[in-house]
C-alpha cells in the first residue's frame, strides 16, 4: 500500500507533469482588439485545430490581467510602452509561444475614417495605422527568432439591418461617424486599409496574411432572396456591394429579445474564419511537411 506522503508526491509529480505539456502545447497567443478577444473566447481556435487533427496546440490562455485581446483596442492603443510590454512580457513568460495571431486596426479605421475624407487625409490615416502596426509587429519578433506572426483582419460589416434597439445605438454612432456610406463605399475602404496592413507581410518572411473578406457572403448567401444566392455562390472576396449576411452577425442577447451586431460575428462565423486561417496559414505552420512546401 502507498504511503500517504509518496501518494502526495506521487500526484503532485503527475499534476506537474500535465502543468508542463500543457505549457508545452501552448503555440499560439491572440493578439489585438475585439475580434481577436471574441475568437479567444469563444474558443474557436482550439476547435478548429482539434478537427483537423492538431488537438495538441492549443491558444495560450492569459489572466484578465494579462489580456492581450482586449474589446475596443486600436493599433494606437498597443503601441503605448506599457500595453507593448504586454505582449513581449506575454511572449517572453511563455517561450512554448511560437506563433502570434495579430488582428488589429479596424477600430482605428472605424473611428476615424469618413466617406467625405479627402485622398489626402485617407493616406495620411492609413499611413498612421500601418506604422503602429508595423510597431507592434517588430516589438513581437524582436523578443524570438523562431516567432512568425499571422496577420487575420475582417469581413465586411452591416450596418443596413442591424441600426435598431441597444445595440443599433452604437451601431448608428459609428455609421453617423462615418457619414453612412452605402457599402459599397465602406467594404471597399475597408479593402484597401487591410491591404495596406497587409502589405507588411509582403517585406518580412516571418509576416503572413490570410485574407477573410467575403467569407460570410460565400458560406451563408441569401437562400431566401429572389433569386436566390446559395452558400458557395459568392466567391472571395466577395461583392463590396453587399453586406455580410444577417444570420453571420454577433447575436447578444437581452432576455426577452436578441439583437444583431453590426460589425462582429457570431461563434459560428469566427470557426468559419478561423478554418479559413488555418487552411492558408496554419495547417503549413503545423506541419513540418506542408511547411517545406510552404516555404
């Protein structure tokens, strides 16, 4: 029979042990503003590696206090000394981190941008978005050599059903903000901000991007338009004429009712998404076999 102290030992080894793969195992740390932190809640990146085979990599999970995906943050936000010392301290404390999921810049561009702007003023915009992130991209691979970044952004928003109740009342801000553009107008500046952001991966080997616009519209179409738009019809990315689909949008629910986002998705988009990053990024940085290909 075990003793009560070997017994102890024996289970706090076993504890240890687990503490420790599980440290091991934790690839991936979610950086950036309210779309990064709902993904990092709903938890959708461990579902989706587990599908496809990977249920071993999971996403680094930090204390409140230690929040590196924090709903309402802007670029501007993170290039602060101290919130960038979040992130390198998040990286160097957990050196089993290799790889960083950095969605970031669409409040800078929410908040900030009109359709009235002048060339001028959007380049000027633009310009001060891309080098806040190009500050916070630096700031992660300096801490190690072997990080590489994966740069997710957006779907296009709707702001055409969602402008009633609660939460229209923020909706509406934002859209008054931008002096209401039609779709068309905001999908396509939206388009050219993040491939602005984009254009970073483009000069740094340890820079990658995975584009997600359109994806709403191509997996959820509008079955019951006349004619109909079936899943699959639309290609990425998309049609900047469009919206991206009600049934996509964030759902937050009041008790007696439930209300639509404008700008978010639901957990179900966010696995959509994510599946898509993972195709085009993750799966290659997983696989050692893929990633020579990759490469």
């Amino acid at each position: 029979m075990m003793k009560k102290g070997m017994w102890l030992t024996t289970m706090f080894s076993l504890l240890l042990c687990a503490a420790t793969v599980y440290g091991q195992n934790n690839k991936v740390l979610i950086v950036g503003d309210s779309w990064a932190q709902q993904q990092y809640s709903d938890l959708v990146h461990d579902a989706v590696f587990d599908v496809n085979g990977y249920p071993d990599i999971q996403v680094l999970r930090n204390s409140d206090s230690d929040a590196v995906a924090i709903d309402g943050t802007t670029a501007a936000d993170w290039v602060v000394p101290t919130e960038l010392q979040k992130i390198t301290d998040a990286l160097i404390n957990n050196p089993s981190v290799d790889t960083v999921q950095l969605t970031i810049g669409g409040n800078d561009f929410l908040n900030q941008w009109n359709k009235d702007m002048t060339l001028m003023e959007v380049d000027a915009l633009k310009a001060s978005i891309v080098a806040d992130i190009q500050t916070i991209v630096d700031a992660i691979l300096a801490v190690d050599i072997n990080i590489e970044i994966i740069m997710s952004f957006y779907d296009y928003p709707n702001f055409e059903e969602t402008l009633g109740g609660l939460v229209g009342v923020v909706c509406s801000g934002l859209y008054n903000g931008m002096n209401q553009p039609l779709p068309e107008e905001i999908n396509a500046m939206a388009l050219e901000f993040t491939q602005a952001f984009a254009d970073i991966a483009d000069s740094n080997p340890k820079v990658f991007h995975v584009p997600h616009w359109g994806r709403m519209q191509n997996a959820y179409g509008w079955p019951d338009a006349n004619p109909a738009i079936e899943p699959g019809d639309i290609p990425l990315p998309g049609d900047i004429t469009l919206t991206s689909p009600i049934e996509a949008m964030r759902i937050h629910d009041f008790g007696l009712w439930t209300e639509r986002d404008c700008f978010h998705l639901t957990p179900d988009g966010y696995d959509i998404m994510i599946q898509g990053t993972y195709e085009g990024y993750y799966q290659y940085r997983f696989d050692t076999i893929f990633k020579s290909l990759f490469e």
